[in-house]
C-alpha cells in the first residue's frame, strides 16, 4: 500500500481532515458514486454513524465492506 493522503471536508460545520490510503480513498470515490454523493456527502453519512470511532477507521471499515459485498476494490 501508498502512503497515506490526507483530505479536508467540513462537517457538522467544522473543518477536519482525513488521512487515508490512496485505495482506501478510491474505494470510497466508488461508493459515493455509485450512490450518487459527493465525497464531502459520503463522510458526512460515514461521520454522523460512526459513534466513538474514530473516522478514519469508520471510512475503512466502510470500503472493507463495500468491497467484501461488491467484489474488486477499484
């Protein structure tokens, strides 16, 4: 794997950033696309669902398990 590439959204109104492998970030690129959010719209979703994770692990954990139900990462 890549080193890590950090991106910045704003949520709930705040300013953060999210480091994440460059395959983590393309596997999420699939998932906003295929539901037809922007990538600022999918953290945001990933974010109010993640209780205590942290978010970077909760965007993980999400691209783990949409590539374990639709097969190839990118």
């Amino acid at each position: 794997m890549s080193g890590l590439s950090k991106r910045s959204v704003a949520l709930a109104g705040h300013a953060t950033s999210v480091a994440l492998e460059p395959e983590f970030w393309a596997v999420l690129d699939r998932i906003a696309a295929t539901r037809s959010l922007s990538k600022a719209q999918l953290l945001a979703e990933v974010d109010a669902g993640r209780g205590r994770r942290p978010l970077a692990s909760a965007c993980r954990l999400l691209a783990l398990d949409w590539v374990a139900d639709n097969g190839r990462a990118a």
